[in-house]
C-alpha cells in the first residue's frame, strides 16, 4: 500500500456548498480552482447536503417480526405495551436451569409485572434527570453494507436501571430481548457481559435504554418508546421494543445471531461505503464521488479511493486520499434545539469540541472528485484506514462479523 497525505478536511458549509453548485449543474459539472494529480483531483463531493442527523423517519427499517410490531394499532398496541403509557420493563433473574451453573444469579428486588414494580416510562424518565447520557451513533446492520443512518441518541446508562434492582450476585451476563407478538419463534434477542454493562471506563460510551432520538420522544419505528442502544456494537445488539432484562451467571451469549455464524461480540468495524454512480460519465467532465465512512471501535485515520481500468492490463491498485467532512462550525446547525455539544459524550464539556473526529461510532461524509479520465470501462473501489493503519477488510477473517468487503462501482466514460 502507498503512503498517502492525509485527507483535508472540509467544513460543512463547504460541503454544503459544493453539493449545492454540483447539483445545479449536473452531477459532472467541473470544479473550477482544482489542482489535477495524475488523472485524479480532490474536491468537494455531489452529496455535500447529506444532512449530518438521519432524521427518523429516513433511517433504513430492518425490523423482524410478522406483522412488524411498530404496524400495531389500537388495542393491539396496548396490550403489546408499546404506547408510552403502557411500556414496561422487567429486570429479574433467569429461571431456566443449566446443570453446568452451580450457583445461580440473584437479584435483591426482581422488577416485574407481576409484583408491580416493573419500571414505566415515567420513573425511567426521572432516572434520567440525574443520569442522562446523550451521543451520536451511527446504526450499522450487520449484513446490510450500507449504514441505516445516524442519530443523536438520549437515554439512561443500562448499569442505572440495573441498580435499581438492589444487589446482584452472581451475574455474569446480561440478556435482553424486545416485544416479539407473543411467539417464541420470533424472538430476537441479544446479551452482554456484567462488566460491558456495570464498569463503563470514564469518557467511554456506555450501553443505555434510550428513549429519545434527535431530540424527540423515539418513535415505534425506530423501536420506542423504549430500545436498548450498544454505542459500540452492530445495529442486532441495539434491540427494539426492549421489554425484558435477565441477569444470568450462564458464561454463554444468548444472541440470535451467534447460532448464524455471526461473532456477537464483534464491535463496529471502521468501513468505507460508496454513494452510487452513473452507469456512463462524458469524457472531459468532472465525476465526483464520495459516500460515507464509519468510525468503528479502532478509530478512522483516513479514506482511500481506488480506480482501475476495465479493459487494461494487470496493474497495481493505487490508493489515493479522499477528504473527510470536518467537523459542523456551528453545532446549533445541525443539533436539536435546546442540546448543546457540551452535553454530548464525546465532546469537550467546556469547550463543545469534539474529542477525536470523526467521533468513534459516528460517520462522516467523504469526498473526491475523478478528472480527466479517458474513454474506457472503470472500477472504483474505497477503503477505510484506521488507527492501527489496518486497511479495509482487514483484519476480520469473517465478514458476518461485520460486512467491511470493499464495494465497487464500475461505470463507463464515453
């Protein structure tokens, strides 16, 4: 691999602005103050007006279940116990019995249906008067190779509605699984271990029951009124509709996913994804390309594009820099009225500035633009970088521990 230059980083406003002139201009409108490198010149992308927070209603929908548990209406919602007035949660023990366990977990007060404590969304909402955490996430499906969207996520760290449950013994993992129409065959479940959920190191993101997205209350679709959110993990961890919490001293994940050849305990991986492209591009017009990046748990240290022709010999792949979206220049331009980037994990509280950025488990946008390519067949390729220098796919050796292949367009200049 060569050792490109760092990326630029471009504001939002540029982006803003170069996706707006490109757009009035066609998708190959040329950029004018560019300085060509070889065939290849980087420049502000085509989707600059990506808006940086996926509103709600704009995130890709993987839900499960038949009929799908945000299609409830009526009666049928309330006895689900999916309004806000009729959620609860449970917190108690797992009852079911594994010779191999010699001693069982406990809880000193179980929170249940059945005692009449379980937790409303009323006493999770006073919890987070105290406890509130807020942070952008970008949710990324484990097999779908493209990101669902990004959200601003506010919700109570999982460890404090744990310890309302008085004291636990015993408990090495923690299972949780969300409104499932009342078939065990669609149960979709999900766990982590007592440490991921109770010894959060400082600064770092910690697993919480999220109840509002983007500043408003989280709808039904997106798994309201109240889902579990696991900053670090892929979008199957992160389970909607979550209505039941079980801590367990079984060593094992209970994962639907880790019966299908998936790794539960794989965190997001740092991946590139490509936006679309015209199947036929004039010669002697600009292309810009770009797409988003995620920052998975090793960080991102850049972007490279690739682009080799079709109907040329063997040659080796040159990787070249694209440029990464800087960070907005005013926060109140792309966050929900009323939240300030001080309250944000992740970034300074005293100065509202990002920690590191891209920030671990967001996504960005990135950018370049293709000049001065001949008549011919191509293939484009991106990778991410991240900061242990790996280079997508690396070093995952399966992809169903989260789908990083590298993507290609190929397309024609004509």
């Amino acid at each position: 691999m060569n050792s490109p230059s760092p990326p630029v980083a471009l504001t939002r406003r540029e982006f803003m602005r170069a996706g707006s002139a490109l757009a009035a201009t066609a998708a190959v409108a040329e950029l004018s103050g560019a300085t060509p490198a070889a065939e290849t010149i980087v420049a502000p992308k085509l989707a600059g007006a990506r808006p940086f927070l996926t509103p709600a209603d704009k995130f890709r929908d993987v839900s499960r279940g038949k009929p799908l548990p945000h299609s409830l209406k009526g009666d049928a919602l309330i006895a689900a116990r999916l309004t806000p007035e009729t959620w609860r949660l449970e917190i108690t023990t797992d009852p079911t019995p594994n010779p191999a366990i010699k001693e069982t977990a406990s809880l000193g007060m179980p929170l249940t249906l059945a005692d009449g404590n379980a937790l409303d969304l009323p006493a999770l909402l006073e919890l987070g008067k105290k406890h509130e955490v807020q942070f952008l996430k970008a949710m990324q499906c484990l097999n779908i190779p493209a990101p669902l969207g990004q959200g601003l996520w506010a919700g109570v760290p999982l460890r404090e509605a744990l310890r309302l449950c008085g004291a636990m013994r015993n408990v090495r993992r923690i299972y949780y699984w969300g409104f499932h129409n009342d078939d065990p065959k669609q149960l979709f479940q999900s766990s982590l271990s007592y440490s991921q959920a109770m010894e959060t190191p400082p600064g770092e993101l910690p697993a919480f029951l999220a109840y509002r997205l983007n500043g408003e209350p989280l709808s039904l679709t997106r798994g309201g009124p109240v889902r579990m959110v696991i900053p670090w993990a892929h979008g199957f961890k992160s389970i909607k509709w979550l209505q039941r919490i079980v801590v367990t001293n079984d060593y094992r994940a209970n994962d639907t996913y880790a019966e299908q050849n998936n790794d539960p305990e794989a965190p997001l991986k740092t991946a590139a994804y490509l936006d679309n492209l015209p199947a036929k591009i004039p010669a002697g017009q600009a292309a810009p390309i770009g797409g988003l990046v995620i920052s998975g748990i090793s960080g991102l240290k850049r972007v490279e594009y690739s682009l080799t022709r079709g109907d040329a010999k063997a040659e080796a792949e040159i990787w070249t820099a694209a440029q990464l979206e800087a960070p907005p220049a005013d926060w109140r331009d792309v966050l929900p009225a009323g939240v300030s980037p001080k309250q944000i994990l992740g970034f300074d509280p005293q100065t509202g500035r990002p920690a590191t950025w891209p920030l671990r488990y967001s996504m960005v946008s990135w950018s370049a633009t293709l000049k001065g390519l001949a008549p011919g067949k191509y293939a484009l390729s991106a990778r991410a970088v991240d900061l242990n220098n790996f280079a997508q796919p690396e070093p995952r050796p399966i992809q169903k521990a989260g789908r990083n292949s590298l993507e290609v367009r190929e397309f024609e200049v004509v």
